[in-house]
C-alpha cells in the first residue's frame, strides 16, 4: 500500500511564553519568554511512476535482448521495455526510480537523497534534471498538487536513485526514496514492491519410455509433462535437446544402423522426434522463425515435420544448439508459475537394431525472461 505525506503548511507564529506575575508581601516573580523561529516545512519530494527502468545483468540480457526493447530516457538512461517479464529482478540488475524532491527554501536546503530497501540506505541519487518548473514539469510525477503551490523553478530537482540488485537478496523488498533537508525534516516518496532473487526450478513429471520394439518400427512414447514450479511469477523460455546416441550399458554386443549412416552401438538422436502441447498452442507448426535464443542456422533443424513431430537436436550443454521448443510465434515456448506442456517422443528404430538402448537423456532447459 502506498503511502503518502500529507503536509500541512503552516505559518510561523511567534509565540511568547509569560509565567504568571504573582505579587505578595512585596515579592514578584518574572516570567522567562522562549522565541523559536526558523523552517518547519518538510521536503517534498514524488515520483514518475511512468519512468521506472529496469537493465538485466549479464545473463538476462540475452532475453532481454531477444524479447525487450532498448530505449533510453533522460532520466535513467538506458533500459529495456520486457513486456512478458514480472516484477522479480535477480543480482546484478538494476532498476532506477526518477524521483523529484525539493524545498521551499529552495534546492540548496536540500541535504540528501537517498534509495532505500527494506528502510536500509541502498544508495544515493544523482541530480540529472537541474531545476524544473513544478508549476509545468512535473505532470507524471505523483506529487500532491498542494504541496508543489509554494514551489518555484529553483526549489528543487530531479534525481535518478538506481538500485542495484544485490546477490544475497531474497524475497519482497520495499523500495523507496528519502529526501532530508538541512534541518533534518525528512520526506519519503510512495513505495515500490520487488521480488528478488526468486527461485527457478523446473520438474519433469514422468519418465519417457518406449517399450519393447521392433526393427523398423515408429513408436510412440508414453506423455511427460514439463512444469514450472518456480516462485512468484518467474516467465521461463524452455528448450530441448538430445544425447548424442542412446547406448545399452549392458551388452558390448548392440548394434544399430543409424539413418545417419553410421553403425554404432547406440541409437543416434536423428531417430527421435518430439511433439509438444501447451494449452492451445502445440508445436506441430514448428517453423523455426522463433528460435529464441536456441538453435537457428540450419534448415531442417528445430521445424516440423509432415507428421507434425520435430526432430531432435544434439545436446551440447550450450543453448544455442538446442530446439526453442514451440517455435512458430514468440511466446508458445514461455511457461509461467504454475504452467506445464506436455511432450510425446517418437523414434524410428533402425532396420538393424537390437539391444537395450538406456543410457542417455533428453535435456530440458529454461531461461529466465
């Protein structure tokens, strides 16, 4: 809940205090006057809540580069606009608060102002705005237009306060911006909520299998389904690859004619295909044209076959080399909190082919937006 300073301005009195004159028996006593004047009046200080940024760290940036727009503001400077991202930031990244705060005793008597998280000081802010008319400048700034009547073009300024995502941070932070003048009277602006540091977890339930098959044969595996089970509203971008061969751990004496062309004792990931549904949306139209930040150079790779099955890319450790999952518009292959698709595998066994083939693994990955 946002809080907000009502601020009563007050006209100084000049008050005399006069004890009492008592006189008996020809005694009197004299009464002691205490004058106090000088500035009463809080900052004031509000915020542009239309010019809230927020920069990735060195690994969200390739998201934010693939689903946001760069941009810049005379605030904050550079930022990127993510519009399918939440309210969560992870260390490193940075958000910054363009915030006005001023003085009717004009922009020198103000003495400092400061960000803070959770009521702890995280960090200064740095004037970019020097002096603007709050009388015209001020229009998506949420001040109290009461409290800007006494303010001219030289009370005060606007201030960019970044925060900087700390790793050891977790959960919600409460963020907001502190002005305090020369006297110590102090303002607090309208407050911020982030999650930080949430946690990213994604759980496969069920395992795939094909059963017992024959030379020759295209089986269908039995459903799994691929969950999101994160915390507060983290959006993942999920991908898919292969081992390289499926091997039998059992026998040296397995062997398979791979399509490939290559007799091994393993059955090769070219074998395998994969379909996938997520609510309305499946990957049957797999065409490629969103690889996100997966596999994109070759043809034939990551799109949809006649039967409507993609096939498999090999797995190695690096996502580029791997299928964005459903990849036919920019956000079928996002999984919210909370969300699941569901994957069928196919395999066309070899025509020579004989042993059993378990020692390997489809690889699932999910990239935080």
């Amino acid at each position: 809940m946002n809080n907000k300073i009502l601020s009563l301005s007050v006209m100084a009195l000049l008050v005399l205090s006069v004890l009492p004159l008592v006189i008996a028996d020809g005694t009197d006593v004299d009464g002691g006057i205490d004058v106090d004047i000088g500035h009463e009046n809080p900052p004031v200080i509000c915020k542009d809540n239309t010019n809230r940024s927020w920069y990735p760290n060195d690994q969200t940036i390739k998201t934010a580069d693939y689903y946001g727009t760069p941009d810049t503001s005379s605030c904050s400077g550079q930022y990127f606009d993510v519009p399918l991202r939440g309210d969560y930031v992870f260390g490193g990244e940075t958000v910054t608060y363009c915030v006005y705060a001023g003085d009717d005793d004009g922009d020198d008597n103000i003495e400092d102002v400061t960000l803070f998280a959770d009521g702890v000081a995280v960090g200064n802010c740095a004037v970019v705005i020097a002096n603007p008319n709050p009388a015209t400048d001020l229009g998506s700034f949420d001040c109290n237009p009461a409290d800007l009547t006494d303010l001219v073009s030289g009370d005060g300024n606007i201030y960019a306060c970044t925060l900087t995502v700390q790793n050891g941070w977790t959960g919600d932070k409460l963020i907001t911006v502190k002005a305090t003048d020369e006297e110590a009277h102090t303002a607090e602006s309208n407050s911020d909520m982030l999650t930080t540091n949430p946690d990213l977890s994604v759980t496969l339930t069920g395992s795939v299998s094909f059963g017992t098959v024959e030379e020759g044969d295209e089986v269908t595996s039995n459903t799994v389904f691929l969950n999101n089970v994160g915390s507060n509203g983290v959006v993942m971008d999920m991908y898919i690859g292969s081992d390289d061969y499926f091997t039998d751990p059992t026998t040296g004496t397995a062997v398979c004619a791979n399509d490939n062309g290559v007799t091994t004792n393993g059955i090769h990931h070219g074998q395998f295909s994969y379909y996938a549904t997520k609510g309305s949306v499946d990957s049957g139209s797999n065409d490629n044209l969103f690889p996100g930040l997966g596999e994109s150079t070759l043809p034939n790779d990551c799109v949809a076959n006649l039967d409507e099955y993609t096939n498999m890319t090999s797995y190695s450790g690096d996502i580029e080399d791997d299928c964005r999952i459903i990849n036919h518009a920019l956000d079928t292959s996002l999984l919210t909190q909370g969300q699941s698709m569901s994957l069928t595998f196919q395999l066309n066994v070899p025509d020579t082919c004989e042993g059993s083939f378990s020692d390997g693994s489809f690889h699932f990955t999910g990239r935080v937006v």
